[in-house]
C-alpha cells in the first residue's frame, strides 16, 4: 500500500477498506492498482492510502507477483528469480525494517545474452566464482551480490580441513601423487568400484582410472609413465604413495629400480603426508557429486561423473596455479572451452536411418567427453546403450532423469564436435584396461525398432472403455455415422465359464460425466468407476460407509490431540486403576524394565454406527526376555476355512462377541514397566514424575503369555458348558444337543457365537456374560477385515475395503487397471538384474496379499508365485506384485458367494 498515486502505473477505484495504523486509528483505502518496482518486477493490487507516509510491501504479495525466492540475515534481504535463481532485488536493514533497493543491470552477472553466470557455473562443473573469472578467452562476470547454489552445498559442504603444503616440485612429472578409491558401495555401469587417481605435484594435473580391482594398479601405473615419457619427453623421478601392497609389490618394487623411480610412501596411519592427492580426492568428488545431483541421475553413473569431473579439474583456473589452469601448464597453451557443455542434461544424437520415416535422432543424456575421440559420450535413454557422436544437439536446462521432458523456450545448442589438438589427449583418462567399459557403440547409434501395440491395449473389457469414453465428442456435437468397425475393435464381452468368483455387488461402471476428459487435470481411471454398493441393500450400505470412513490413530502423538481418542485413554486407565492392575515401584537392582505403547480401534454396532473408540495399553513384546519375563507363548487364531464354514451355515446369522481378558486373565510372572507416555487426566496417584519409577504387574494380559493364560481359561469355561473343542481347528468350539446346535470360533479375545437355535444362542450368551464382560456386537457383518452380506440367496464375502485400503497404501488408486493379475509366460524365475536393496515393502505387500487371497482365489497363483521371490527380490518381482493390485482395482469388491441352498 502506498499514498502516493505518482506510484501507479494503472490504478482503479475500490469500495473504501478499512486500513489499521499502528497508532490504533483507521483509514480506508480508496483506489487499487498496479505499482512497477522495477522493470521486472510488478505489484498488483496495490492499494491506495491517502495521507499514509510510508510505503509498505508484503512479502507474501511480492514473491507471488515477482515470482521470486526472498531471503532474509541480519541485515540484508535478497530477491532471487525462481527460474534462473539470479538476484532481482535487494532489501537493506534501517531502522527495524527493510527498504527495497531496486538491483542495477550492471550488478548482475552476464556473459552475453544467451550466456549466464549460472550457465558457466554448471558447465564447469560447479567451480567457485574466482575460477570462472580467469577462464580464458571466454569473459565470465562476477555477481556483485553472493549467491547460494543448492548443489554446491550439497556436493562441497566439508568440515574445515589440515592446511596444505607449501612446497611444490620445480617441474612437470618430477613428483607424482598416487592413491586408490574404493571399492564403492554400487558399480558403475561398466562393472568398476574403484579408481587410480594420479596427480602432477607442480602442474596439479590429474589423471582418473576406473578399475575393476586393485591388482590393475601395476599396469596402469607403468602405462601412465610410459604415457609421460612419449607424449612430454619427461621421465617420473618420484612417485609418492601410501603403503598399499598395489603400490609396493614385488613387480612393482622392480619396475622402480628399472627406470630409477624413486618410490616415497607415507608413514603408517598418517594419510595427511600424502595430502596432496588426498586433497584432489576430495575435489574430484565434490565435482562428481555436484554433477550428479545437478542432473540427478542414478548412483550407478558415478564412474561418469569421477570421469568427466577430473576433465574439467585440469581445465579450471586455480589460484595455487596463478590462475592458470593445469592444462596451461603442460601443453603451454590455453584449453578450448568450445566444446563444454552442462553434464546430464538432454542432447539429441544424429541417427543413422533405414527408413525414410524413421526418427533422424535419439533422446539421450550427455555423459562427458572421451578421451582419443572427437565427439561426445552420451547415454540412449530407449536403449540403454553408451555410445559417441559428434552430431549432437543438446538443450541444457532439460535433465531427463530430474524431471519429464519439457522444453523450454530457450533455443537449443546445434553443435559439431570441434577439432581438438591430438596433443591433448594425453590430459584425458585413457580408456580403461581389462573391458570395464559398457558396450559402446562406435559412431551413431542404430535405429529404433517400429513401435508395436501396447498389450494392455488389446485385453478382454467387460464393460465401456473408459479411454474411449472421456475421449469421444460431446453427444451435442454433429458428427457423421461412424462406419462399421473391423476386427479387434468389437466389443468383447467375458466368456461364461470366468464369472465362477463375479461378484454381484460390485461391476465397473461407464465413466460418470464428470470423468476428466485426456485434456483435463484428475485421474484417467478414477477409483469411483470400479467401486459400487449398488446391489447391497440400504442398511448394509450404511454400514460398509462407516467402516470405510473410520479413521483410527496409529501413535499417541496424534491421538492425544483428539477429545474422541483423550477419552478413551482416559476410560482405559481408569478401569486398569480400578481394577488394581499395577502397583509403583521402585525399579529393583539388576531389573530392566519394558516398555508399552497405546494400540487404537474403532468398533462398531450392527447398524454402522460407532458403538466406541477402543485404546489399549499393550506391553512391547520385543523388550520381553523368554524366561524371565515368560515362559511359553500362544495366541489362539481360527482358520480361514472354519470362519466361512461358521458364516455360511448358521440361521439366523452369527453373532460376533468381544470380552476383554486382561482384567481376568491371571499373570503368574512379575513384569516391570516403564511409564507410560504423558497423558493428561491420568489420576495422580500414578505419579508420572520420573522415568526412574517403574509399575510392578501382578496380572497385565497384555504381555506376550496373556493370550495363551486367555485362552486357557475360555476353554475351561466352554467346557464346563457343554463345548467340546475340535481336533481340526483347535480355535473351534462346538455343541450339541437335541436338536440345538451351537458353535464358537476363538480369534484372541474376539468370538464368532453361531447357532440354529435363538433362545439357546441367548441363553449361552448370558453364560459368558456372567463368566467375562461380553460385549454384544450383534450379527455378523465385518471380522478381521472380512466383510459379509446375508440375503435370501446365501452369504457374500468380500475384502473390499481391505483391499482399498492396499491400494491406497500403494499409490495405485488412480492406476490404469490389468484384465489378468499375471501375464503368461511370466518367467518371473528367470529374471536378472541387480537386487533391490530393501525388500521390506514388497514383504508387507505379499503378506498382505495372501491374506486377501481367503475371499479372492483368483489371485492365489499369483500371490504365491510372487512370494518365492522374498529372498532374491529384483525389478521384475516388484512390477508383478504391482501388476496384481492393478488387477484388484478393477473389480475391489469381488469374493466369494456361498448360495444358501448348497450343501457347502
């Protein structure tokens, strides 16, 4: 805002605003409008505040209209362009506020109009401004205001290091530095995981040798001298190392003697007397590593970027040197800069073409430059494959692997490959020894192959197309009959014999009209047109809603924040109180307490409302020792088969019951506690004060053998009943009388009560309320994620919101759906390639697959062929698991229909 209509550049009235001055008056801003800071730089919807004396600009409203970054220290703040990250404007500390100062043209570095600080900056390899200032005959200006550059903090940030020596040898290869890196974690795409680095002491040259192992050390030190005597007419009197047995071998030791080499190495555990190459270590990281997080390409590159780093090392101007750069130094001339271009980013390599409608180039990356050759090594980003051409045309603000391909408006770079002097060859890194280099194709590479069909495109629908659907006109759209379609473009309908699992209450549905349109923003396969409730009825809905809207918590952290959740840990730890759960203590000598953790569950009535919001403090079982803190463990848990057996069977329907066994299970082994984490409304006779106090348990069911001492005595009770417990299914209880027929499944302290008989099923019911405190949770209609439906024709089971929630979990819930969950011929056994390094996820994935295989045996084959892999996890075997959610997303809500009228 400001009061000065001399300011505007276009103004308009406003109905008048109300404006608060600092001294508690109002005033009203009558008229808005645009304010030019700079020739950049415009503000919009300035306001206009008669008699105000100050000019005031809001820092939210000035990033937004200048499209810029502002950074704020002591005394200073800068403006920087999002785009080229160049200063645009400053602010400067008076008086408790900052004034902006419009920033100068002259202030800001150019080299010419299509040539930038920043692009010298990465062309070089991120060296620091004083370099880029001496580089000859190319003029690089420095940036009044200092700048900070993402990946040189990135690549270069050290801890503050020894000081250099002083002395330096008096000519060229009199003393040479050598040392081996390595091995590194991951190979390079040639196969190495080390490298010889030579340095030049008085030169400060640097030679790179990517090496498969050290046992090529010899032979690439004795073909570097061999280099320095053809090529300079020098001999190496000193070579200076560590003590590595590479360097100092029996071949090696007369290789020295030999030619009079004088052989120096450093003393035991003191890598700082072979600083000098220690120190070029350092440096040629610093570059690979800018390099690489500049064009963020995969670690498998580094040998690319340790490469082409030391390329450009000789070529920077150094101040050890004088400014001049180590190139200058050997061959007494200044390098060529002609040639340089931004490592990673997009090129187009001329192709040769057997076809005269055939691409003429390919989409590759640039890797550097090759040593002996007169071209450039670029990567094929189709093919995969690393070749030389000297036809290449490059556009160097693009990085394929950083971003997708988006080209800018800043006209690409068409260049052929300079003449360089052969002379200068010597300075590059020879090509590696022993066939460490990936293939390389000589020249252009080769054509690509025709394009063939997509195979997703030619797969059995059930239904209307989605792609067709949200691509075709407007129904208000003249247009012609569309002519009779030829083969493979009919519509397709599923054979009888594959709908034995259809489900009836879940089909794919035509795209709704407000599916987005391919040149819309949204998904292109929303999850809405796969997921119906259309055949369930209005109750069971209801239901199936609330279950799939819940919400629970899975920390404390998050949960204390919620009244809902507050209460229910308060309910919990009242009843534990009363219950005289725990007792304060001191921590007894030699005792090593274990800690807890809150566990939260929503539960539900019969109708989908919430019946209650469950929290539960458990015992960590992963800080229990066996046989100290207990004995033998047990967790009842029924089997898939006996729950659908029990669901489909019975009428009226089953019952599910929940009875809390902490509060009667006893606890025959002392356990010590620590505290449970601060909660608020936790009575004070607990005393939550030090992590020192502990709570000594005389009966907690929550640790690792409350469930075995639960079920010990539910069996007992069952029994007394008249129960008797299978030899099949150790979990099921069941009991017969007359014409009464009563059965229990036991999952941990969840119980599926079925019978043929309602007052008989009433009457047992009333016996376990009196032996527990049962909780009624009324028919059967969601179990450990199971979600059934009864209607006059039989029992439909489904995991549809499990497998939702999978989905979800995996970021495919707007993926393009498979019409088969495996592909034929799928040699997932034959596969090779690197393994991945975390096969964490993909065991979650599979377990979780396989339990969803007990209403969905469509996807068995899939799901335990995929779970041979769990060991030797590759690319190949993540893709298939994914390949099957793709396949669920098509159709969530399927399972298996039990008819009421089958003997099954």
């Amino acid at each position: 805002m400001t009061g000065n209509l001399n300011f505007f550049s276009s103004i308009w009235d406003i109905p008048p605003s109300p404006v608060g001055l600092p001294d508690g008056l109002q005033t009203n801003a009558i008229k808005a409008g645009s304010v030019s800071l700079t020739d950049g730089i415009t503000l919009r919807h300035v306001l206009y505040v008669p008699n105000l004396a100050v000019n005031l600009i809001s820092v939210s409203c000035l990033a937004t209209d200048a499209n810029c970054f502002v950074a704020f220290s002591n005394d200073i703040c800068v403006l920087q362009d999002r785009t080229s990250k160049s200063p645009i404007g400053l602010g400067k500390m008076h008086r408790g506020v900052f004034v902006f100062q419009p920033l100068s043209t002259a202030t800001v570095a150019s080299v010419s109009e299509s040539e930038s600080y920043e692009l010298w900056h990465r062309r070089m390899g991120h060296p620091s401004s004083q370099p880029l200032i001496h580089l000859p005959t190319v003029s690089v200006v420095s940036p009044s205001l200092k700048t900070i550059c993402d990946v040189c903090c990135r690549a270069k940030h050290s801890r503050t290091v020894f000081p250099d020596s002083t002395s330096r040898a008096m000519d060229i290869f009199r003393l040479v530095h050598c040392d081996i890196w390595g091995p590194y974690r991951v190979s390079t795409i040639s196969g190495t995981k080390y490298f010889l680095t030579i340095v030049d002491d008085y030169s400060r040259a640097v030679w790179v040798y990517l090496m498969h192992d050290k046992g090529q050390t010899g032979t690439l030190l004795r073909n570097f001298c061999n280099m320095v005597h053809t090529q300079f007419g020098k001999l190496v009197k000193i070579i200076r190392s560590d003590n590595d047995h590479e360097f100092d071998s029996q071949p090696m030791t007369q290789f020295y003697n030999d030619h009079g080499i004088l052989h120096q190495t450093s003393m035991v555990d003191t890598p700082k007397q072979n600083g000098r190459v220690e120190m070029k270590h350092r440096h040629i990281l610093e570059v690979a590593r800018a390099l690489r997080f500049q064009a963020n390409l995969p670690i498998e590159f580094w040998g690319e970027c340790v490469l082409t780093a030391a390329h450009l090392i000789n070529r920077t101007p150094s101040a050890i040197l004088k400014h001049k750069t180590p190139h200058e130094l050997l061959f007494q001339k200044v390098p060529s800069y002609s040639y340089l271009r931004v490592f990673g980013c997009l090129c187009y390599a001329h192709t040769k073409f057997a076809d005269k409608f055939a691409p003429r180039s390919r989409r590759c990356v640039f890797l550097g430059y090759p040593p002996g050759k007169k071209g450039w090594r670029v990567y094929d980003l189709e093919t995969n494959q690393v070749f030389f051409s000297r036809d290449v045309k490059f556009e160097e603000t693009v990085f394929p692997f950083t971003t997708p391909l988006s080209l800018s408006p800043t006209p690409a770079t068409t260049t052929f490959c300079p003449a360089w002097d052969c002379a200068e060859h010597p300075m590059a890194s020879p090509p590696v020894i022993g066939g460490d280099t990936p293939p390389v194709t000589g020249g252009d590479p080769p054509p690509s192959p025709a394009a063939t069909p997509s195979p997703g495109l030619l797969g059995i629908t059930a239904g209307p197309n989605p792609e067709i659907s949200s691509s075709a006109s407007p129904p208000s759209s003249p247009t012609a009959p569309c002519p009779t379609l030829g083969r493979g473009k009919r519509q397709k309908k599923v054979p009888y014999v594959l709908k034995d699992y259809v489900c009836h209450t879940a089909q794919v549905l035509p795209p709704a009209s407000s599916t987005p349109t391919n040149g819309s923003s949204g998904p292109r396969y929303p999850l809405a047109n796969f997921v119906s409730c259309k055949s369930f009825s209005a109750a069971h809905t209801q239901f199936w809603d609330a279950v799939s809207s819940g919400s629970e918590q899975h920390s404390y952290k998050t949960a204390s924040h919620d009244p809902k959740w507050g209460a229910a840990m308060r309910a919990e730890i009242d009843t534990l109180e009363a219950n005289g759960t725990w007792t304060i203590e001191d921590i007894p000598p030699g005792k090593k307490p274990i800690g807890s953790k809150w566990v939260y569950k929503i539960k539900f009535n019969s109708d989908g409302s919430i019946e209650r919001y469950k929290a539960r403090v458990v015992v960590r079982g992963d800080t229990q020792v066996e046989g100290l803190d207990y004995t033998e463990t047990f967790a009842p848990v029924d089997k898939n088969a006996a729950v659908q057996a029990v669901a489909a069977r019975h009428r009226p329907p089953p019952s599910v019951a929940v009875s809390p066994p902490p509060l009667f299970t006893p606890y025959a082994t002392e356990l010590h506690l620590e505290e449970l984490q601060p909660f608020k409304g936790i009575s004070a006779g607990i005393g939550w004060v030090a992590w020192i106090d502990v709570l000594g348990f005389d009966s907690f069911e929550r640790a690792v053998e409350s469930p075995r001492n639960w079920f010990a005595k539910l069996s007992t009770a069952l029994r007394s009943y008249g129960f008797l417990q299978s030899h099949a299914d150790h979990t099921l209880f069941t009991y017969q009388k007359g014409d009464v027929f009563l059965s229990v499944l036991v999952y941990v302290d969840d119980l599926i009560l079925a019978g043929n008989n309602i007052t008989a099923c009433s009457s047992f019911k009333k016996y376990l309320n009196d032996c527990f405190k049962l909780k009624d949770l009324g028919p059967l209609k969601y179990f450990l994620g199971i979600e059934a439906a009864r209607g006059p024709r039989g029992l439909f089971l489904s995991q549809r919101k499990y497998a939702l929630d999978i989905l979800s979990e995996s970021g495919l819930s707007a993926s393009k759906p498979a019409a088969f969950p495996m592909e034929q011929n799928h040699g997932l056994a034959l596969a090779s390639g690197p393994l991945l390094s975390d096969p964490g996820p993909y065991r979650r994935l599979i377990g979780r697959l396989v339990y969803l295989t007990i209403t969905r045996p469509d996807i068995c084959y899939a799901v335990h062929v995929s779970s041979q892999f769990m060991q030797s996890l590759r690319s190949q075997h993540w893709d298939a698991a994914l390949r099957v959610l793709r396949y669920l997303k098509a159709s969530p809500g399927q399972g298996l229909f039990l008819p009421a009228d089958s003997p099954l």
